[in-house]
C-alpha cells in the first residue's frame, strides 16, 4: 500500500475530531473522501501532509512512518497537498507560483523541461503566466494551484475541495485534469463535497462522519447505498 493511515486520532485543543480513523490508498488508485462540513476531512489532509500532528495513530508512506516529519520533508518523499481555497501567492505572477512548487528541483533543465509539460497541460497558465496570480478567475486559480503542486514531481496528491466554488463547466474540467493526473501515474486522494462526482473518479471510497469513517468500500457500492444517496447524493 502507498499511504496507510492506522487508527488516527487528532484532537484541536480538548476537542476530538478524527476517531481513530484508518485508511489507504494504493499506488495508481483515486480514493475519495466525502463527509459532511467539519466531518474532519479536511484535518486528515492536513495530518498527512504534516501541517497537523497527530494525538494517536500512525501513517504509512511507502512503507516508511512518516506521522513525525516536517511538512518539507513529506513533500520531499512525493506527497503534495493542494488545500482548500487554493492557497496561491496572489502578488505573484503565474510564473513565479509555478517555481515555487519546482523548489526541490536541483536540474535547471528537468525544471524548465516540466514548466514546459505544465504550460502543454495547462495552456491558459501560459498565456497568463507574467500576470498576478490574484487576477486569475476561480476555475484559473484551480488550474494554477493544481499545476503548482505537479511541478513538484509527486507520487501523491491530496486533493482538498478542488471543485469549490466552480462553474459546472470548471467542475468538469477538473476531474477531467484529476483523471489526466492519475493516468499520467500519480495517486489521489480526493476530498470533496460533490459527492457524486468524487465517487465517479475515484476507484475506492470513505466515507467520514463526525470524526469517524462510518463507510469504505469500492466506490460504485458506496454510491448505491441508500444512506449515502439520502444524505450525499441528494436522492
């Protein structure tokens, strides 16, 4: 298994909000996660990537624990984190935000080479690449913290609300670029509040509620459970 969450617990002050949790993602794999706002999906994100630690539990990456590094050094083994809101620098230019995310590259020419498969991918980025990435329009911003992410070189993306705010026409694209990113061998995980959607993308589900994973399973099975079409699908 690429990533294995054992038994996660994480508490904000006195307050418990992941249960003991466990997860995983294989390598090649979309997996989704879906829940309610303040389920906790987004603080299992933020646990993996190293921006929160833990209360209890262990992570699994590529077979190494991982639950006690830094946030730079978890980027470094090949997970990347794209966050809710996006979390681009605004006054920087399109540019700039994309060098930002080749940090750890020590090659010019591999550097200059991967901006170049970027802009391919993402030819609006290129277009606007010496303006301020604060003029960019939402689904723009979306493209740019994604190819951000990617010139990273990950083996892991974390996807957080990619669709946030979006367009239908925007939401279509970026699941489209979600499936273009795995296929090209990168693994997801997907948290997101277009439930069917994410179930769509992904291979394998979770679903998270009130701190605890209270469903997982091939997503078509999560899709065709009654609770879930109640509550996430809007049957």
């Amino acid at each position: 298994m690429l990533l294995d969450l054992k038994g996660i617990t994480v508490h904000y002050e006195k307050v418990e909000v992941l249960k003991r949790i466990s997860l995983g993602v294989n390598q090649g794999q979309i997996v989704t996660l879906i829940g309610a706002n303040g389920a906790g999906k987004t603080t299992t994100l933020r646990v993996i990537s190293g921006l929160k630690k833990a209360t209890s539990g262990e992570i699994w990456y590529q077979g190494k624990k991982i639950g006690k590094m830094s946030p730079q050094k978890i980027v470094e083994l090949g997970i990347v984190h794209v966050p809710e809101g996006r979390r681009i620098f605004s006054f920087m230019t399109v540019y700039d935000n994309l060098m930002v995310g080749a940090y750890l590259g020590k090659d010019e020419k591999e550097i200059e080479k991967d901006l170049a498969l970027r802009y391919k991918q993402f030819p609006i980025l290129k277009e606007r690449r010496k303006q301020q990435a604060g003029s960019l329009s939402g689904g723009e911003q979306q493209m740019l913290a994604i190819a951000r992410a990617l010139m990273a070189k990950p083996t892991l993306m974390l996807l957080d609300e990619p669709t946030m705010g979006l367009s239908p026409l925007m939401v279509g694209l970026v699941a489209n670029i979600t499936r273009e990113i795995n296929r090209s061998g990168v693994s997801v995980l997907l948290v997101e509040q277009n439930a069917r959607m994410a179930l769509k993308l992904a291979e394998k589900g979770y679903v998270l509620e009130t701190g605890s994973i209270v469903l997982e399973g091939a997503s078509k099975e999560i899709a065709d459970n009654e609770h879930i079409k109640q509550a996430y699908l809007g049957a």
